[in-house]
C-alpha cells in the first residue's frame, strides 16, 4: 500500500500544478497546496475523495471530518461544507483527488451485483463518512490517475476502472449510502430531488410543506430524514447556502455586505448581517477584509 500511495502521489504531484486541476479523465480532480490554508466554504457534490500527501479538515455543521492518507471520504448529496488543509508545506505539499460520483454508474453495477446486502433498516444515512482506505480501493485509484500519463489509454480502460472502483466502494462499510443514492425510491434518491431544488431556489422563500411535495414525503419525515442525512434543517441549509454565496460575492466582487444580502435572498440588512456573524463568528465587511489579507478561499477539495 506504501508503494501505491508513493507512485500515486508522483503523478499527481506532476500533473497538478495549480491549485485545483480538472484532469482528462472525465470526473477526476487533482488538487494542491504548498501550505496550510484558512477556512473555505464550498459546496461538496456526491464525491470520493483521497488524500495522497498532507491531511485536511472539513466541517459539516457542528461536526468535524479529519482525514489524511489513510482514509477516504465519501459525499452522497450536495452538502454545503467548511474544509481547510491542515498540513502542507513547499516540500511536502497537499495532494489528494476527487472522483465525482455518477448514481446511474452505481444503479447500473447494482444490477448485476448478484451478492445479498445486509439489511440496514430504512433510516437515512449520514450523507458524508470517512473510512479506513484499504488496498482494494487504492489499487483501482491508482491506475485511475495512472491513465494520466496515458491519455490514448483513457477512453477504453477507464470505464472498467471506475467499474472495479464503484464495486469495491459498494462493498466497504459506506456502500449502504451509495446504495441509497441510486436506488430510486430510496429515501436518499427522495432527498437529492429536494435538495436539487433548494440549490435552485435558495433565494426564494419557502415553506417546509413546499419541499416535503417535491421530495414525495410528509412534511414531519421529510424533516427528521433530511436532518438525519445532512446534519441540519432544510432552512438551516438554505441559510448556509446564501451565506456561502453572500461571502464569495464579497470576496470577488465590488459590493458591500447590504448588496451581497439582498442578492442571495434577504430583504433586512440587519437580519443578513446577525446570520452572518453567526455563521462566521464577524460582520461580513470585517470578515471579507481579514479574507483578502489572509490571501483568499483555500483549496476546496
């Protein structure tokens, strides 16, 4: 496993010298940094991430994923996130991947899976788990990225591939989540058609009630399955997504914290400023000038 992680590791560190990389290999990102980073805020899509160098925390709500390369972690829905590298330096940077994770990929490998699944009861899962990386992971992900210096090679052996991947993440103690994502009718597949639509209209207002229709569920298990899954209340994840969007707006843009409120959905200035401060401890003016001399948003993945 040693060796894989070290070869792994040599070909990101010659393919990824930027930041964040979108490589040839459909779905694959590569990412970078030279130090530890201040807190980002991004919003994670169903993902399986590796760190090959380095280590890295992330922050969903009041709960704290730290993971180096020893784990892998796994997102099943959209989840509005707070990660920051905590080890990277010039000569050992922070290096790690992320494989965007396609549910038809999965319903199709699900279809020839002949062995039974133990029965896991119909509560939602936690929608983001790190787990120990074994060899069986590692060895797919390393000829993955290994196409990479064979980019004719991509189109015929990648599929099988992310095949050999998918299955062995299936297996492992998070293939209940990943089942759940691309089985429809699933109380996973139910919430993802809700929180499609409250990534759409985060600027609107709206009523539990709304949501709950889109999702097929009663208002009441719409709820407790969507607390469950994502570790807040569908407001609560509304609010994080404007917020989010207000802070980058700051930080990137020539307006002030009324303008960037108003933009994302809030019509009081004073309750967008309350929220905010909220969320990241400042005012949003103070906190966009701290950012900008900090050197800007870290590495997302």
């Amino acid at each position: 496993m040693h060796e894989m992680l070290l070869r792994l590791r040599d070909t990101i560190d010659r393919h990824c010298v930027e930041p964040t990389t979108r490589s040839v290999v459909p779905g694959l990102m590569l990412f970078r940094a030279d130090a530890p980073t201040t807190p980002a805020d991004v919003v994670y899509e169903p993902r399986f991430c590796v760190i090959v160098q380095g280590s890295k925390q992330v922050m969903l709500c009041d709960q704290v994923f730290d993971y180096d390369a020893s784990k892998y972690l796994v997102t099943a829905v959209d989840l509005p996130v707070t990660g920051r590298i905590t080890q990277a330096s010039p000569g050992k940077p922070y290096l790690a991947l992320c494989l965007s994770l396609n549910p038809a990929q999965i319903a199709d490998l699900l279809l020839e899976m002949k062995n039974a699944f133990p029965a896991t009861g119909t509560a939602c899962p936690s929608c983001m788990t790190v787990s120990a990386l074994t060899i069986d992971i590692l060895d797919p992900v390393t000829r993955l990225v290994g196409l990479l210096e064979n980019p004719q090679d991509i189109p015929i052996l990648q599929p099988a591939i992310i095949r050999e991947l998918l299955y062995r993440l299936l297996q492992g103690p998070q293939g209940y989540v990943l089942r759940q994502i691309a089985t429809a009718g699933s109380n996973l597949s139910q919430l993802n058609r809700a929180i499609g639509w409250i990534r759409t209209h985060y600027m609107e207002a709206f009523d539990i009630a709304t949501v709950a229709r889109i999702a097929g569920m009663s208002p009441s298990s719409f709820h407790r399955h969507f607390r469950a899954a994502t570790m807040m209340s569908p407001l609560q994840y509304r609010t994080r997504l404007r917020l989010q969007e207000a802070r980058r707006q700051l930080l990137s843009a020539t307006v002030d914290a009324a303008e960037a409120g108003f933009a994302v959905g809030y019509d009081s200035p004073s309750q967008f400023s309350r929220e905010y401060r909220r969320m990241f401890g400042v005012p949003p003016a103070r906190d966009a000038h701290a950012i900008r001399l900090a050197g800007g948003q870290a590495v997302s993945a």
